[in-house]
C-alpha cells in the first residue's frame, strides 16, 4: 500500500485498502477557523442538538486566523462565537485573539495595521500554527475546514480540507466517509542550487500536470532529494498540493520529521505518541514523475491559476506590488531568504510583508545579521511589515485587510499560493506566484526577476 492507502487503513480499523475504497475513519484532529468555524458549529448544534457535546474535546483545535484585522464587524463577530463555543464546550485549544475568555474582540483601525493588536494566546494561520503548537503527528489523520489543510502532510499525515457539513459531522462522531484516493508520486532526487528554493519545486510540478491534475488524488512525494529539504520545505510543497486538485499530500517519515514533531509536542503539552507509517516496498501508483532538483529554476505561476508555469528568467512583465506572507510564504525561513536578496538593497514596487504567526515576528525581530535584526533589514529595503500575523491579503478579506489589492488591473506578485482571478482582492486584478527570493529581487526591479543574480556573490 502507499503511504495514504496505510494510513487510511489503520483509521479504518483494516488491514487492508485499496484506490476507490469507501471507508469509515476516525478523525485524531479536526481544526475549523474564523471563515468556517461558525458555520461548522450551526452544522454541528442543528444535528446533534443545542446542548450537544463534541466528540472529544482533546481534538478539536479552533484558530482564528483569516479576517482578523479588519474593523470589519461581521468579521469581528465570527471571532466572538468561535469563542463563546469554546467556553461552552470547555475546549482546550481554542487559540484566542485576545486574552481575556469574556471579553470581545473588535479590531481598532486607529491603532494602524501595523503593531500588534492580538494577546497571548493568539497564534496565527492555522496550517503554519497547528504544527508549531504540537498538533500534528505522523500516522494521524487530520481533517480541516480549509483546502491548505493538506499541508500537514509534510508531517507523514493524512490531512485534507472538509467542508462545514463534513465537519460538523466529524464534531460530533469523530468519524468521517472517505474514499481512498488513487496515488501519484514524485520522486524528488539531487539538491536545488542556490536561489531555487521549495516553492520551485512545487510550481514546477503543478506544471507538470495542470492545476487539475491531481483532483481527488494523494501525491506522494519521496526520494533522496528529500533528505536536503528542511520540513518548512517540506511544508511549502505539501500546502500546494490542493493547487492541483490533490486530496492529500504526503512525505516519508524521517529522523527531521521526528525531531521536529518530538520537540513541539514537548513544547505543547500535546499528545506525545504516534506511529508513522513507512513504505511498503510494492506500492500501486497512478502517475509517477522524477523530479531533478539540481535542474530546476526560479519559477512563476502566472495569472490566472497555478498551472501557467514559466520560468522568471523568460519573463519580462512589469509588476506593480509584491508581498510575501500565508501558511505557504510567510515561515522563518522565507523571510530570511527574502531578506538575503534584499540586505542592502530597496524595493521600487510597494511591497508587504505578513508573517505567519507571532513566534515568526519574534524570531524576525530578534535574529541579527550584524548589527540589524531582519526585521530592520527589511524595513530599511523598503518593505511595509506588520506585526499583524495572519492570513491577510493571501485570501483577499474586506476591504480594509493590509496588502488587499482594491485597484483594478495591478499586476503583483506573491510568495501566497493561489493566484485565481479576484484571490488577493479585485477581481480585474493578476498575482504572478513565486518563490520569497524571486519575490524579493522582483521587488527590487519592479519586474519579474531571476533572483540568482543578487545571490551569486
């Protein structure tokens, strides 16, 4: 069996399953947020009854994360019943926007959307947070109100988005009807050279295949190439993986992903075993490519969906914004990439900058390259930082979101993953997707570039 085909086997309580199967699984974490979240709970209390209980109360993971700073009431409100559920039903992790459990939350636009406007406890996009915060272990099955939620497959996981009628039925029994889907592989081998960098690798699978290509189909990435990829890496590529229709992504079980996963459920206070699956040595695949990374180059999804590949030294098309932020842009490692084509240099585009979560900013505002943080190197370059951790423009929002595109016709380009008509803002608009480097020194030439001409030296 393959790697999905395992895990949604052992969810099942069977030895054995195969493409096509319809089977019963047990859910070990299901995760909603502020968009979804309310429409879950309607679901949830209109079948199982207004005093009814979750499931468990160990695996629900709530995160406010989409339309967050926004003076946007309805938006505001959305936040005020996650919360008011969560009291009800005594949920442990319910990541808050604000400290106090009953108290409201209302965004104040005339603070700015620059500092930050959340407690303690908030935590950012939910797909970056649920890892950090020790909700994802290998061999488990999570189910998400979000199409991102696959992006947890970079930690051997079963992860896919559900709609609100799914969830509130897995809120209530823990279990969900899946078809297993059929399995396609991409066998990553070498190392990217300098200036290529995961989001590469991804657009240029996609590429490969369309961005429907994948639909209803789990895409199995393995390979020693693998090895090179730290698991933000890893996270990139999986995330996309519904920009092709996939079901599902999935990588291997290694000693990388052990040690990050042992040390965040450490760090958390969150269930702490778990059995990976690993490869059987006969697996069944659908669709198999090699992928040489040695090979690849800084690539663009152009305007308007995630399969127009081109390569951003073929390109010569005059941008008008750039922003680099979202569960799939916006890690640690992507602003430090950012960062280095940047050190020294200014953007000449408006350019916007959103990390993923608060430990990110903290990490920006305190790592130093000489005597500047990178969050100074970046303020300097020219870029406009919030302290607002979030979804932000990656899903457009109400008019008022820091980075939305609200002018007809701007042409930008982003480290985000969804580039289809009217994702960022207006609908006359286009998003150019690209990794946080070619991001960077488009940023810098007001034009898509190839970024491996600022890090050569």
């Amino acid at each position: 069996m393959t790697l999905t085909e395992k895990i949604l086997a052992r969810a099942a309580g069977k030895t054995r399953v195969q493409a096509g199967d319809n089977v019963w699984v047990n859910a070990d974490v299901l995760m909603t947020h502020d968009v979804c979240g309310p429409g879950t709970i309607g679901v949830f209390k209109r079948e199982f009854g207004k005093t009814a209980k979750v499931w468990d109360r160990q695996r629900v993971v709530i995160i406010p994360d989409h339309y967050i700073f926004t003076a946007d009431s309805n938006s505001n409100r959305n936040v005020n019943i996650l919360r008011d559920f969560s009291k009800e039903q005594g949920l442990p992790y319910f990541y808050d926007v604000i400290d106090d459990p009953n108290g409201t939350w209302k965004f104040d636009p005339g603070q700015g959307l620059l500092k930050k406007q959340y407690g303690s406890t908030y935590a950012g996009v939910c797909h970056t947070a649920l890892p950090a915060k020790g909700h994802t272990r290998p061999g488990e099955i999570l189910f998400g109100t979000d199409s991102h939620t696959c992006m947890a497959g970079a930690f051997n996981q079963f992860a896919t988005g559900i709609g609100n009628t799914d969830a509130g039925f897995v809120m209530g029994t823990g279990k969900l009807l899946i078809k297993v889907p059929e399995t396609m592989r991409f066998r990553l081998e070498g190392k990217l050279q300098r200036g290529v960098m995961a989001k590469d690798i991804i657009l240029h699978c996609i590429g490969e295949i369309g961005f429907d290509g994948a639909t209803y189909r789990a895409m199995q990435f393995d390979g020693s190439g693998v090895r090179s990829l730290s698991i933000d890496d890893r996270m990139t590529i999986a995330n996309m993986a519904i920009e092709a229709g996939g079901k599902n992504a999935i990588f291997e079980f290694d000693a990388r992903t052990q040690e990050y996963v042992d040390a965040r459920v450490k760090l958390n206070g969150t269930k702490s075993s778990y059995e990976p699956v690993e490869p059987d040595r006969e697996q069944k695949f659908i669709y198999e490519l090699v992928v040489d990374l040695d090979k690849l180059e800084p690539t663009v999804a152009c305007h308007p969906d995630p399969g127009q590949r081109k390569k951003a030294k073929d390109m010569d098309l005059k941008l008008d914004r750039a922003y680099i932020g979202s569960c799939t842009g916006g890690k640690t490692s992507d602003f430090v990439e950012f960062a280095q084509v940047l050190r020294g240099k200014r953007v000449s585009i408006d350019t916007f900058g959103v990390p993923a979560t608060p430990d990110i900013v903290r990490d920006l505002q305190s790592t130093r390259w000489g005597d500047k943080t990178i969050w100074q190197i970046l303020l300097e370059a020219g870029v406009r930082m919030t302290e607002n951790a979030g979804c932000a423009a990656c899903l457009g929002g109400p008019v008022d979101t820091f980075g939305r595109i609200n002018q007809p016709g701007l042409k930008c380009i982003s480290a985000t993953n969804r580039n289809f008509p009217g994702r960022m803002g207006d609908k006359e608009s286009q998003v150019f997707l690209a990794s946080p480097a070619t991001v960077a020194a488009s940023a810098i030439t007001g034009r898509i570039t190839d970024p491996r001409e600022y890090l050569a030296n």
